[in-house]
C-alpha cells in the first residue's frame, strides 16, 4: 500500500520536530468540561449513623426504664428456670412456647446498653419475627447507624408490616407513622426524658456469659443475667 503524500512528510520529519504523545487523563479531562460549564458537584449528605446511634440509644434506655418493663423481665426470668448452680446455664428445652416477646425486646435493649450489639441484635430479630414493631424499629436504627442501608430499608418496612397488620388501622400511612417514630426518638436524644442507668455489673455478667460460648453471642440468657435486669428496670 502506497503511502499518502503527508504520511510520507511525517515519516521522514526530524524526530525534534514531532511532539511525543502525550498520555490524557481522562477524569481530568471530564472535571474541565464541569468546570467550564459551570457544574457544580452536589454536597454530600451528612452521614446518619450518629443520629441514627443516639436514637437507638434512647429507645433501648426507654424500653428498658418504661413501666412495666420489670414484669415483663419477671415473666422471661420465670421462664428461664431457677438456676441450681450459680456456674451453670439454664437449658432450653420447649423454652419458646408461651415465651413473652416483650422481655425478649427489653432484654435486647439492654444488652445493648452492655455494649453487646451483635447479641442484641440476634435477640431483636427473634422479638421482631414475632410480630414486635419496637424490635423492628431498633434493627432499622442498628442498621442505618452501621449504614447498612438495604438492610435498615427492609426492617424499616417491617415496622409498618407488623404494625398495620395486627388490627383494622383507619387510613393507615406508613411513612406518616414512621416520621411521628422518628421525631419522637429524636426527641428523646434532644430532651432525655428516660432516667440515666447504670450498666456496669451487668455487662461483667454478660462477659461471663461471652467468655462460655465460642460465637461471643450472648445467645442464652441465664437467670443472674435476667437478675441483673430487675435491677436495671428499678426492681429489687
């Protein structure tokens, strides 16, 4: 193939006379065009795991400071069994018939505040596959507070599902209910409304539980524990 006459020009050009290739960034090139255009990136949204943190936080003290949180821990300490030896772990055989799901929820709560999250989330899911929209609600905040959105997005659904399912509900929105959630945890983080508490001999009991099990998960529950929520909950 015969070459054109230009081609022919350049081939027998001075090498000082031919600029080398230059290699062209092309995000660079991407960012002038925005620039010269007038495009301005949008800001970022602030990331919401410390709001999201601080509301889980007063939720859980609240659960476990409402009244009659102590009867329901009484009644899940019942069902665990007296402990015959102080060392020893309550079996738990048939343990989840009749079991009452609101002191599985305020047991969660409260190993949350014995900064054990992971088995307070194992204990939220059991209470919101129950049908306890509380539950639900601590898992959407656990799980947008880690920024785990898909799943903060699915308990967050939840809450409404379990809600709005249990009775006729006039007019039910579910985003509405879910703002009046918010707000009021928020407002629970502004203005602290649940008395401070103390958690310190209880999670030295929840390490004692930890320290038996391989997994780290607090996933059986024994009587000194449930002991230890009597008086967290303001029972002696």
């Amino acid at each position: 193939m015969t070459a054109n006459p230009w081609e022919k020009l350049f081939a027998d050009a001075d090498a000082r006379v031919r600029e080398p290739r230059r290699p062209f960034d092309v995000g660079a090139g991407l960012r002038r065009l925005a620039h010269d255009i007038g495009y301005v990136p949008p800001t970022p949204a602030p990331p919401a795991s410390p709001n999201a943190r601080r509301r889980l936080g007063a939720m859980a003290r609240c659960a476990v400071t409402q009244a009659g949180a102590a009867a329901h821990v009484e009644r899940l300490t019942a069902l665990l069994g007296p402990d015959e030896n102080e060392d020893s772990v309550t079996e738990f055989d048939g343990w989840t018939n009749g079991v009452d799901i609101d002191g599985v929820q305020v047991f969660a709560c409260t190993l949350y505040l014995a900064r054990h999250p992971e088995s307070a989330r194992f204990w939220w899911r059991f209470a919101a596959g129950a049908g306890h929209n509380g539950a639900a609600y601590c898992l959407y905040l656990d799980h947008l507070g880690l920024g785990e959105e898909r799943e903060a997005r699915f308990w967050k659904k939840q809450v409404t599902t379990t809600l709005f399912s249990s009775g006729p509900s006039p007019d039910p929105d579910p985003e509405e209910f879910l703002k009046a959630l918010d707000s009021l945890t928020g407002y629970f983080v502004r203005n602290p409304t649940c008395r401070a508490i103390t958690t310190g001999h209880l999670e030295a009991d929840v390490e004692r539980v930890v320290d038996r099990y391989t997994d780290g998960l607090v996933c059986r529950p024994d009587a000194r524990i449930a002991d230890h929520i009597h008086t967290l909950v303001g029972r002696p």
